[in-house]
C-alpha cells in the first residue's frame, strides 16, 4: 500500500524552491501550472455542493503575542470554523466532490477510511447527508469525545488496538475493507491527491488573499503533519506567490518519524504524526521539519484559551510554537503562518484539561499574549 510503501522509503529533508505539493501517486504539478481557487471547479450538478457554503473561507487570526521579551505577530486560520469544527471538513468535501466527478463515488455508497478522528467526522458528516453509509478504521487510543461524536452520526466505528496493528494496521484494513465490499469508495486520505489539492485551492488560497489585503506574503508556514495534505498543498499555493517562502512540517518531539523515517515513540498531539510517513508527502519539497513536545504544545493551547480566549485543540498549540520558532530564524518581523486545525471541544477527556507540568527548555510558559483580530476571507473566490 502506497501509505506503508513510503513509510519504509528513507526521507531526507532539504530546502529549496522547488514546487511543493508535487508528492503522490497523480496529480504531479509542474511550477507553471498556477493552482485554481476555491471550490469552483467543481459543478453545480455534484452533490457536495450544497455544502461548499458550510467549508472554508475561515478568517485569518493575527496574534499580538511576546516571546522572549520581542513583540511578535502570528497568523493562524482559524478552521475550528469549519462544518464539523475541523480542517478536515476540506480534505473530506473536496475528495467526495472529486471522486463523484471521477464516477469513484455515488450519493448512498459506502465511504471508508482510516483516521484519528477529524476526517472520520467530516466523511461522516458529508457522507451521511448523501445518504451514504460511513466505515471508519481509528486507533483506540484516541479520544472518547471522537468516539461519541461518530456514533452520533451513524458511524460504524472499528477500533483498532496497537496489538492489532493501531495506525497502520488502520489504513491496511480499510484497504481490505475496500476491495472486499461493493459499492465502497476508499477515500483514501494518505495517498489521495485530491487532498493536496483540498488545501492548495482553499486554505493556501484564502491565506495567500488574506495576506493580499493586508499587503503581506508569508515568509514562512508551519503545520504539522497528520496526512500531510496541509502542509503540502497551502505549501504549494504559498509557494506560487513567493517562491522563496520556507515551508517547515512539524512533528512532535516525542516521536519524530520526518526526521527519523520510522515510527519510534508515543506522543500527544491527536492527528499528527500516525506512525507512518504518509505518500502525499514529499519531504524533499518541504524546509526540514521542525520538532515540539507535546507538553509544550499542551500549555501553549492552554494559555490561548486561558489569555486570549481562544479554544484550540494541541496540534494548534504545537503549530504556534512551530511558527514562532521559525520566525526566529528569520527574524521577528518575518510573516509566519500557521493553522489552528480545530478547537479543545474534542479534548475535556485528555491531557489539555489536566495539570501539565512544564520543563525548563519548553516555550509556552514564557508566552505572553496580548490581543487577536479577524482577518476576513476577501469575496471573489468562486464556489466557496
Ligand atoms: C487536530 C489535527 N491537527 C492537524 C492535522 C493534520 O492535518 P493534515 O492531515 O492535513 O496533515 C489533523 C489531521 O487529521 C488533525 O486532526
């Protein structure tokens, strides 16, 4: 399977201009081929689009903070906005929306897929408003406000220990799942291009026009890598408007498999770093990733809720810490971007709502928040 094949390829990070995004099995880009916003290319006659509406177009969050005694200035989207509450809502729509296109998928037929929770949400979603049965393949270990809020909308949940194979051991079966049962359509979030282009045509195009309307382009974006659609396709719409942006995935400390190439350790960041190198991943596109514990992560998202009142879930908390730390590098006036994937609602029963006790090297407790403002998606991006 594409997933497992590229986790056992060796990666090798580096920098450079090359195009990002370019990873998978199809859907390769040349640099002159310009990404189309928005949810436009699709018809009216696909039945995703009475839910175009609902998807994207979040604002952009700008963040007065202080780190290290410096004013600094953060840009994080805020895509707990979204349907669903997630990012995730993107990759779903625009792969149903594609598939359906591509005749993969009809309204009423099965969706399977492997996730830690966000896409399992948003396929069931979707799915279920076509009228479409939803099988999910989610490692046990994730939390129970996920399991509820699938049962809720009709999911047939498998869960899978880590004696069974947890992540991994996920992908395969729904692969199996989707060979063996007719009428199945594998959405296939690891290897799928479409989710690439999910984020290329909404997320990296609203915050390249965001950025516009503020008379900015980012210097730098940082997110962390669950499927790596994120990183890979706002990479790419980034990287069409200013060739020279650094484009950094992150990874927690605690089990860094960018940098390592291979599953090592247990971390808390739901949604990111699954165990394997995903296919639509391609490191050698990306600036070399960049590692946050997960304690750290914790109390960062701990102290944007508690100082600026914004609830964001721990892969937003490692995110700003990504961000922060490579504008660092280039300077605090550089423009960083990040994402703040979705919102602490899916966290009361974890880590986030509990005492986490911080380390002398960590970031967040010297963190001091000042203010946010909203950023509102500029009109014209057709479909969405
Ligand atoms: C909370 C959270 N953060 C980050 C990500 C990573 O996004 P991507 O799959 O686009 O790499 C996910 C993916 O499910 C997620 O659920």
């Amino acid at each position: 399977m594409a997933a497992m094949e590229s986790a056992r390829r060796s990666s090798r990070p580096a920098t450079g201009d090359r195009p990002v995004g370019s990873g998978g099995r199809r859907g390769a880009r040349t640099p002159a081929e310009t990404t189309p916003e928005g949810f436009g290319r699709f018809s009216a006659e696909n039945p995703v689009h009475s839910a175009f509406a609902a998807v994207g177009r979040t604002p952009l969050l700008e963040l007065e903070l202080s780190f290290r005694g410096r004013p600094r200035r953060i840009y994080a989207k805020a895509e707990s906005l979204n349907l669903t509450g997630s990012i995730k809502d993107r990759m779903a729509a625009w792969v149903l929306a594609d598939a359906w296109e591509r005749g993969a998928w009809r309204p009423g037929h099965r969706i399977v897929e492997a996730s830690s929770g966000n896409t399992a949400i948003a396929l069931a979603a979707l799915g279920r408003a076509q009228g479409s049965p939803v099988r999910i393949f989610m490692p046990s270990w994730m939390s129970s406000e996920r399991v509820k809020i699938l049962s809720a909308f009709g999911v047939d949940l498998v869960r899978v220990s880590e004696a069974e194979g947890g992540f991994v051991g996920s992908v395969a079966r729904a692969a199996e799942c989707a060979l063996r049962e007719p009428d199945t359509f594998l959405s296939d979030q690891f290897a799928n291009p479409a989710n690439v282009e999910a984020h290329a045509c909404t997320t990296g195009a609203e915050i390249v026009r965001q950025l516009d309307s503020l008379g900015l382009k980012a210097d730098v974006f940082v997110a962390g890598v669950g499927t790596g659609g994120t990183i890979m396709g706002v990479g790419r719409a980034l990287r069409e408007r200013s060739p020279r942006v650094r484009v950094h995935p992150l990874e927690p400390a605690e089990s860094p498999i960018l940098t390592q190439g291979v599953h090592s350790g247990h971390h808390r960041i739901q949604g990111i770093s699954d165990e394997f190198i995903p296919a639509v991943v391609n490191l050698a596109a990306l600036d070399r990733p960049v590692a946050v514990h997960d304690g750290d992560a914790i109390l960062a998202a701990r102290e944007l809720a508690r100082q600026l009142g914004l609830g964001v879930g721990i892969s937003s908390g490692a995110n700003l810490i990504g961000a922060l730390l490579m504008q660092e590098e280039l300077g605090a006036e550089a423009v960083a971007v990040t994402v703040f994937a979705d919102s602490h609602k899916k966290y009361l029963s974890t880590d986030l709502f509990k005492e986490e006790p911080a380390a002398a090297d960590w970031i967040a407790p010297g963190l001091q928040f000042h203010s946010w403002r909203a950023i509102p998606c500029p009109a014209g991006l057709p479909g969405n």
